[in-house]
C-alpha cells in the first residue's frame, strides 16, 4: 500500500469513484450521486479540469479528467 500524499488534505475532497477499491459499493448515497461522509477523495492538486487524486481507503493515486469548467489546453 502506498504512503498517504504530503499534499493529502482533508479540506481538499472530491468525490469520484476510485479505479483500485470500489469503496462506494453498495453505498445508497453515492448510488444516488451525492457526496457522503465515508466515501471521498484527497483533491492532491488539479491543472483546469484534470484532478489529481488519492483514495483514502487503498491510498491509490490517479488522475480524473471531468471535462466541467476550464479544460486543458491540447498540445
């Protein structure tokens, strides 16, 4: 398992579906598309739309693009 993130902040949260675990499995809160209490994300940093992240239940990190908002230019 990997360290937790030095960049990792519990006031910095998303909450998006980790590739690794599936913790929200099962969940009725995220099943219906809400934020819950259990099942965040540390927001590690993001650059526009893509979001860098770490799953506080495996410590997984990957990156999430959302395609909302400022989106990365393509070069």
């Amino acid at each position: 398992m990997l360290p937790l993130d030095p960049q990792a902040d519990i006031g910095r949260r998303a909450w998006v579906a980790c590739p690794n675990c599936d913790d929200r499995r099962g969940c009725a809160t995220c099943q219906q598309g809400r934020p819950c209490r259990g099942h965040w994300r540390y927001l590690l940093s993001n650059t526009g739309s893509l979001l860098h992240l770490q799953c506080p239940s495996c410590r997984h990190v990957w990156n999430h693009e959302t395609h909302f908002g400022a989106t990365r230019s393509r070069m």
